[in-house]
C-alpha cells in the first residue's frame, strides 16, 4: 500500500523531523485526498473516481481515523483506519488499514506505524495492516489467543 516495503527500521534516521496528526478538518481532507491521488494513484488497479475517493477520505476522516505525517508543512504519509467486525462474531472488531502510502524515503512509516499500534492498544483491538506491495497481511497487537492461521495446513507436494 505504502511506496515500497513495510521495513520499520530503516524508518529511525529520518523520523526526527516528521509530525504524527489526526485528520480533522476539511483542509485536511482535502490534503489527504490530492496526496492519495497523486502517491497511490500510479500504483492502484484501476482509475480514481474523484466523488467517491473524496466522499471516502472524508467518511474516514469524520467517522474513523485517518492520520497525516507532516514534514515542512506537506503531507508525506497518510493511513487511514477503520474498525470492521470479525465475520464470526459481530461483537468483536480490529482496526484495519484503509490506506496507507507514504514517500520514498521520507521516514513517515514509522511515526505512523506508532501512532496506529498506539491507537490499537489504546482501544484493546488487533491492528491488521495490508500490506498490498508484498502481498501479506501483518497484525499488530495480535490477541494472545490467536493460533497461526495454517499452523495444521497439509504441505504441498
């Protein structure tokens, strides 16, 4: 989802001078919305529709959580996070990953990774991110009693 890998590590020299903020204003939606059309747009499967990318940042904004890095006043990493219901049980639910993009190299991963673990542990749930550029799911503030999902999977011949 984001421009290359998920690697927090390299993310630690730059991250100074990045700031971590909720999305609140229509302002920021707006940011959020040129930035994603601009970042994310090249590598999506298909074309922006304009209403419905904009209605979305601003449902995320107004009714989830979407969070900006800033670095010198520019947007330089977005997620956005929602909180879907577990399919075998209603009650329960996990933040998840709408979005998430960020620049090259501008360090904003991790200041964002932080503040969404922060924010899945503050509210007791899983934080499930998709991660679309290497195909794999990763679970922050994964609940003790999950099992490996294909821990008992026969192997392939």
């Amino acid at each position: 989802m984001h421009q290359g890998s998920i690697n927090l590590e390299n993310e630690q020299k730059v991250e100074q001078t990045i700031i971590v903020r909720y999305a609140e204003t229509d302002a920021d939606v707006v940011a959020i919305h040129g930035f994603l059309c601009v970042v994310a747009g090249p590598t999506l499967p298909g074309v922006i529709d304009p209403k419905d990318s904009a209605t979305e940042v601003w449902r995320i904004v107004n009714h989830d959580v979407a969070l900006m890095a800033i670095k010198e006043d520019r947007v330089v990493g977005t997620i956005g996070l929602v909180n879907p219901r577990f399919w075998w049980n209603s009650k329960l639910s996990f933040l998840a990953n709408c979005w998430l993009f960020t620049l090259p190299d501008s360090g904003s991963l991790l200041p964002l990774m932080r503040e969404a673990v922060g924010i899945a542990k503050a509210s007791g749930l899983e934080l499930h991110i998709f991660d679309e550029t290497k195909e794999r799911l990763l679970i922050f503030n994964k609940s003790k009693k999950r099992q490996p999902a294909f821990a008992n999977a026969p192997k392939s011949s």
